[in-house]
C-alpha cells in the first residue's frame, strides 16, 4: 500500500520538483549554505505526509460526482464576487500593494541577499541603511503587486463572468464549435 502510495506521489509530483530544483540549487549556490536544499527537501516530505489525506478528499470529491476543480471554481465565484463588490482601486492596493507586495517585498530581499547584491551585515552594522532597504523593497513589491493586479482584474472579471453566467457569448460560441 505504501509503496503504490509513494509511486503515485512521485508521478504527480515529479515535474514540479524538476522544475523548482534548479531554483533551489541556484539559491544553494549563490548563499554558500544547505538552508534552502534542506527546507526544499523538508516541503517535499511534508506533501508526502499529506498525500494520503489528499487522495481522500479526491475520493469524496467523486464520489459527489464533484472534482477538484470544481471546488476551486467554486470558491473562487465565492471570494471574486466580495473582491469585485470593492472596486478595482480597493483590489489593487489592498490585495496587491499591501498583501502581495509584502510577499514580493520577501522575495526581492531574500534574492537581492542570496545574489550577494545586498551584503546582510552591511545592513546590521547600520540601521538606518536597513530601513531604507526595507522601505526601497517593500515599496519595489508594492508597486510590482499593484500592477500585477491591476493585469489580473480583467482576466479574473471574465472568468467569473464565464462560471456564473452559462449563457454568456463566449460559452455559446463553445457550445456551436462542439456541435
């Protein structure tokens, strides 16, 4: 049972990891330490431990004739239609100038660090060269997040659009070309 467990684990899995592992090793490489190898290989067994439960849940998702999918569209209508109701000016900042530009904010600082860009004890040794790194890159990740939402808007507008509405145009030029 285990082993069919890990067999399946490892073909769902496989190309995520191929495809992250170069990042992995790139960061290994430019900060000199096992750190990001060890929290890469530490997440890969933190899915495995999870698979199980995961098949589950698809199990009972089919069993409802639903799949995953389906609840992700789900909720998506569900968190789209109160983000639509605040406006595109509300998005942009709230979800993307403060929310994902503190994400960005991390990223940025973290490469700007692993490149040897930005040397770590240059920043402790003075504070007020910390803060304005903090300050450059977290507003670099808000103005980054806040266009990035800005793009995302339409594309999220019509695809609430195409799950809540089955009689929109797109859907009936689908439903021509099937038949």
């Amino acid at each position: 049972m285990k082993g069919e467990l890990l067999k399946s684990f490892i073909r769902s899995n496989f190309k995520s990891t191929i495809i992250a592992l170069p990042f992995v090793l790139l960061l290994v490489y430019f900060d000199h330490s096992l750190y990001f190898l060890f929290f890469f290989l530490l997440s890969i067994v933190r899915d495995y431990y999870h698979y199980e439960a995961k098949l589950s849940y698809i199990n009972r998702l089919k069993a409802k004739g639903l799949t995953p999918d389906d609840i992700y569209n789900i909720n998506f209508v569900k968190q789209w239609d109160e983000t639509r109701k605040k406006g595109l000016v509300l998005y942009c900042i709230t979800d993307g100038g403060i929310i994902l530009g503190a994400y960005l904010w991390l990223g940025i600082s973290i490469l700007l660090m692993a490149a040897s860009i930005v040397k770590f004890q240059s920043l402790v040794d003075d504070p007020g060269n910390m803060f304005a790194f903090i300050g450059y890159t977290y507003l670099t990740g808000a103005v980054i997040g806040i266009i990035i939402n800005r793009v995302k808007w339409p594309y999220n507008e019509s695809r609430f659009m195409k799950l809540t509405d089955p009689l929109n145009e797109r859907f009936q030029q689908v439903l021509v070309e099937q038949h």
